[in-house]
C-alpha cells in the first residue's frame, strides 16, 4: 500500500502541488499525511503518523525527499529506519529518483547510495565548518563553547590546595568541584626548575 506524505514549512505555504502529485499516483486523501512545518523540528505529527500506519511491504511516497527530513542525513537514516522494518520509500520529483522499495532495480539502489555520500560530505562539510570557526574565534581571544559554571573563588582554592600538595581526589572532597572539571580549569603548573640556573 502507498502511503502519501506532504510537508510546506510553514502555514502560509500551500500543499496543493504536492497533494495533487500524490493523488495523480491513486493515493487517496485519507492515507495522505500532512504538515505545515519547518523540517529543523522533530514535532512532525503528521509524519510520525504516516510512519506508524506503514507495514511491512508498504511505501511512503513524498513529492521531493527534503519533505522527510532536515538533512541528508536525516532522510537517509530514515529510510534505513523505514527498511529495518520492510517499507519502502518513493519520491516523485527529484532529479534522483529514489525507490527504497524495488530492491531489483540497481538504478534505485544507486540513487541510495548516491544519497549516503551526499549525506556524508554534508556532515564532512558541517564538521569542517564548525572547526573553522571555532579556530577563527579563539585566534581573535574569543571564548569558545559552553561558558564556565566553576565559581572562580573555589577554583583559586583548588589552586591553592594543588599547590599544597593535595591530590586530585583531595580538592574534589574538599570545593564540589568534580573531576573533569578540575582538569579542565585548573591552570598548569610551573615548570619545575631542573637546575641551579635562575
């Protein structure tokens, strides 16, 4: 069995193309899930409706395959999601058509494929980026990341008892401040003097 979903990002947009593809494939209306809703949100009840209504041997059909998910990557877990459990996915308009379904035809096996490594140097590409950037700020003295949630005083007494000899475990008894975080703010030690030299 088909089943239909179509998704516009937002109430003002129309769905009219995409519900007039899906009817020209003889999908009834009432086995066409809808959305008006952005993709970067999970809250897609329409989707996870479709998803649930689909069995083993159905085929969620879509006009274009970004009305499934917020990246690449998204959609393709979710048509590998979709397979774990023998349904099918087909798309109606793309330039790379995509029929999850007919796993005789190589041609669909490939557009899958082809999707994985559009997926991967997306997420290659994202990656990069977000290093890029971080590496920009931090050479202007930005700070990057989450802020700190160390209190500074409790931190220069950490100090202090580092430098008193105190072990790790010590500190952390003594300021709450845990483990990892002591790692990663107490300052480093000087480097102890090796000779007489000043």
């Amino acid at each position: 069995m088909d089943i239909g979903y179509a998704r516009v990002s937002t109430a003002k947009q129309d769905l009219d193309r995409q519900l007039d593809a899906l009817r020209a494939e003889g999908i009834p209306a009432k086995r066409i899930y809808v959305d008006k809703k952005s993709g970067s949100t999970t809250n897609r009840p329409g989707l996870h409706e479709a998803l649930d209504h689909a069995r083993d041997g159905d085929v969620i059909v879509v006009h274009t395959l970004d009305r499934l998910g917020r990246t690449v990557r998204d959609t393709l877990n979710l048509i590998h999601d979709l397979a774990t459990r023998g349904v099918g996915v087909r798309n109606l308009a793309d330039p790379i058509r995509v029929d999850s379904a007919n796993t005789e035809d190589p041609m669909s096996q490939l557009a899958v494929v082809m999707l994985a490594l559009f997926g991967q140097m997306e997420r290659t590409y994202a990656i990069e980026r977000a290093a890029h950037a971080r590496a920009v700020a931090t050479s202007k003295g930005k700070r990057v990341g989450r802020p700190s949630v160390v209190d500074p005083t409790k931190l220069d007494y950490a100090v202090h008892l580092r430098d008193e000899g105190l072990s790790i475990s010590q500190i952390v008894e003594k300021t709450g401040i845990t483990r990892s975080s002591l790692y990663r703010h107490l300052p480093p030690r000087p480097p102890e003097k090796l000779t007489a030299a000043e």
